[in-house]
C-alpha cells in the first residue's frame, strides 16, 4: 500500500502562476522528500524535510510540513514550463537496517507557456 | 561525477521469455534499490541490495530476482513474462551511510513492454 498520497492528481496552469501540491502519509516518519519525474524518465530529487522542521526552502521550491495533520505540501513559485512533470512524495520507512523510500502515486502538473 | 545507468533503455520481450536488466550506480554508492512503476499500480519497490546481499523485498512474486555484484553494480532478472510486467523498471543508487536520510538516486529506467 503506498504510505504518502499527492494531491491533486493533476493540475494545469498557466506560466508565472504558483502551484501547489499537498501529500498526506499514514504513519509517523522520520523525514518527507520530494522527488519531481519527467516524462518517462527517472526521478530526481528535489527536496529532503525531517520531521522536526515545519517549513524547507529550495529556490523556487517551499515545503511545509505538518506532522500533527500527517501532511506536506510543496509550492513551486512562479512557475515555468519546465517544471512540467509528475512530483512524487516520499516517506521513509526503515527496515533492516536501511532506509527505503515509500512513493505516492503522484501529482502530474502542466505548465502551459 | 557519473549518474545511475541503466541498459538496455528498451526493450521488447514476448510473454514466457525472461529478461535481464542491468544497473550502475553513482561511483561509491553501496545500495541499489529497483522499483517497477506501472500508470495502475505507480512507483512499487521491488527489491534493494547492499555488498552484494538482498536487504530488503518488495511483495512481488518469486519470478523477479537480483542480485549485486562486488563493484555495485547490480542486475535484476525477470523470468516467464507476463503481459503485466509491462513497466519502467527504476534503479537507484544511495550512498547507504546508515542515516535515515540517505537520498536515493535513479537512473533514467528501462521501458520493458511484454508482448
């Protein structure tokens, strides 16, 4: 079963604008990332929060985190073409020894110039 | 430094045929993780490994298997094909330190379609 969910599933907007996309987990973690997937491609990581931090900044890139409400979001500010893609959150669970990340389904955004 | 390489990028195989998919990690990175992800099912965790031994496993059936060899590098091994193994198949390497912050890094997947 996937532990982090995105929502929404999808989003369209325009350039400039800001998007948002939230992820909402089941169980305690250690820490949330964020990871953003091109089409068809492999992911590639955007972002790392823990557990006891509320809010991340990464250039364009503002993740919160609300660990009472078990819920993350990332906000991507004046958005541009480029950030066309899916953005994946991921939560850790550590078995074994190591640490392996659980993905939620997705938030595939489309950014129209 | 040089990103996760997977091969083949495709591939096209017929039901009953096994494949052989292949990974190399970020140089100094000990674990490599595989993922399958499907438009149905998303990003599935197959299997990792660490110094050539499996640490952890996915709940996929006994035709998926691994193994790592002594540089890292690791290949993934899927016999008696079945349509719905169709998927991109994700590697990803992590430098495995023992914190519970390591970031995994993936390669640009296989695209297998069964036919």
């Amino acid at each position: 079963s996937q532990q982090g969910e995105e929502d929404p599933q999808a989003l369209s907007i325009q350039e400039g604008e800001n998007a948002t996309m939230n992820c909402s987990y089941k169980t305690s973690i250690n820490n949330l990332q964020w990871y953003r997937q091109n089409s068809g491609r492999g992911l590639v990581h955007l972002i790392l929060i823990r557990s006891n931090e509320r809010e991340k900044h990464s250039g364009r890139l503002r993740v919160t985190l609300d660990t009472s409400k078990k819920s993350s979001s990332l906000l991507i500010t004046a958005s541009r073409a480029a950030d066309t893609a899916s953005y994946f959150c991921a939560t850790g669970l550590s078995s074994g020894g190591s640490y392996i990340p659980t993905f939620g389904r997705g938030t595939s955004l489309i950014v129209h110039p | 430094k040089a990103g996760v390489t997977q091969t083949p990028r495709y591939l096209i195989k017929t039901r009953g045929q096994q494949v052989t998919l292949s990974c190399s990690p970020i140089s100094g990175h000990r674990s490599v993780s595989w993922y399958q992800q499907t438009p149905g099912q998303g990003l599935q965790f197959l299997f990792e490994y660490f110094s050539e031994t499996q640490r952890n496993k996915g709940n996929f059936p006994g035709r998926f298997s691994g193994r790592q060899f002594s540089n890292s590098r690791s290949e993934m091994n899927v016999s008696t094909l079945e349509l719905g193994d169709s998927a991109l198949y994700l590697c990803a390497s992590s430098l495995a330190s023992g914190r519970r912050e390591d970031t995994q890094y993936f390669g640009p997947g296989t695209r297998l379609t069964v036919l």
